[in-house]
C-alpha cells in the first residue's frame, strides 16, 4: 500500500477554505483531516459539524476527524450526519472508549483510537481489534505548527511491529510535525498516513504535499 497524506485543514486559510481543500484534492490528497478540538480536552477550539457539513459537497476526498474533545461519544451522530468517513477518539479522553467505538461502526463510519505521546501503545492495544486506525500523535495536541517529538518515534515501530505480529487491518496514522525533513522518519519507522498541517498548508500546497510524499516513500523504499 502506498504511503497517504492527509492534509490538515487547521493550517489552510479559513478565508479561502473551499480554494484551498480543492487545491489540496488536486494536488492527490488521500483525505482531509480535519481537527476538532473543544477548548477542554486541548486549550484551543476549532471546528464542528458545520464546517464538515459546509465542506462535504465540495469535494469527494474522504474526511479523517480527529476529535480532541472530553466527551466523543456526544459528537458522534452529528459527525456522522455531517458526512464524515472515519472519526478517531482518544484514550484519554473521558468516554467507554469500546462504547465509542461501536457507536462510530454503527453510525456507518470508520472507528480509530489516538494515543497522546505520553501515553504508552498498550492503552490502545485493547481496542485494535475493533478499529480499522490508530493514531499515534507526534506533537502534544491543541494546536498546528508544533515541533516533531522525536522520543515518540520508538512507539511508532512497536505500533507497526504489534499490527503486522497480529496480522490486524489497522491503519497506523502519524499527527504533529510531520514536514519534509520528518516525513521520511515516521515512514521509515512504519507510519501508513502522514497528517501534515503546517508542512502543507496555505501556501504552495501541491508542491509541498508532493515533497512530503515522495521524502516519505523514498524513505520506505530504503527500509524495504
Ligand atoms: C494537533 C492536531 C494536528 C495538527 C497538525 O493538535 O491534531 O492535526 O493540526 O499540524 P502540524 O502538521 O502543523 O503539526
Ligand atoms: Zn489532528
């Protein structure tokens, strides 16, 4: 499987969002991810269904919701109403994270659990067989344009090394300063979507998504 890249729309212009989501989808974006946070759970507040909602007509690429928010399980249905394709929860978050989950299958949409970087792999390893994703986050999360933690990389490899062990159907998402020069790390160390915000968005788009991805393929490729 080749390696997908999915935008972060918190870095794109809000002014020109719907340019700038097209711009993306051309440049051969797998999916948009799109960061909910709720001014609890991180101190920063983003977006909502609304946004999904207004942005879902406008193009075919499948939306990654990241909810960092206290309470996922209350936000489910309007997601899923909105028109998104998968919705990642966090262990740490305040919710029966395998309740969530099923709630997420059965609302039609594809179920993922997140881990914080201070949040060892074993917290998701109860729940990777109900999911068809696991986040694994490379910054701490509330807000774009942080710097890669690099400590976090040795859970990336036990992560890739668990899935492929068990011979799971889980896709192993990386989040947080993936840009150029880090793309090629969390590749190597078995990473299946890079989320990049800042290292896409607002400007120059296409060429910096192209970059990041064949950094990120040339990088795996080596480890092959
Ligand atoms: C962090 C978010 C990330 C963030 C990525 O809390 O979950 O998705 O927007 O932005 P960059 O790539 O700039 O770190
Ligand atoms: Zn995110």
């Amino acid at each position: 499987m080749p390696i997908k890249i999915a935008p972060s729309i918190l870095s794109a212009r809000f002014d020109r969002l719907v340019d700038q989501v097209l711009e993306a989808e051309k440049a051969g974006a797998d999916m948009l991810h799109i960061d909910v946070m709720d001014g609890h759970f991180v101190p920063n507040l983003t977006m909502g269904p609304a946004i999904v909602h207004a942005i879902r007509s406008v193009t075919k690429l499948p939306f990654d919701a990241h909810l960092m928010v206290t309470h996922p399980q209350d936000f489910v249905q309007a997601f899923a109403k909105a028109g998104v394709d998968d919705l990642t929860v966090h262990v740490e978050s305040d919710h029966d994270t395998s309740a969530t989950i099923r709630a997420i299958r059965d609302a039609g949409v594809s179920p993922g659990v997140v881990v914080n970087p201070a949040t060892p792999f074993e917290k998701a390893v109860p729940y990777l067989g109900d999911v068809d994703l696991i986040l694994v986050m490379t910054v701490h999360p509330g807000f774009a344009g942080q710097a890669f933690r690099q400590d976090v990389v040795p859970k990336i490899r036990e992560a890739r090394d668990y899935i492929d062990r068990e011979g799971l159907d889980v896709q192993l998402q990386v989040d947080g300063g993936i840009r150029l020069d880090t793309a090629p790390i969390v590749a190597e160390a078995g990473a299946d979507i890079l989320v990049s915000g800042s290292g896409i968005f607002p400007d120059r788009i296409a060429e910096n998504l192209r970059a990041i991805r064949s950094a990120a393929e040339r990088a795996r490729a080596r480890k092959r």
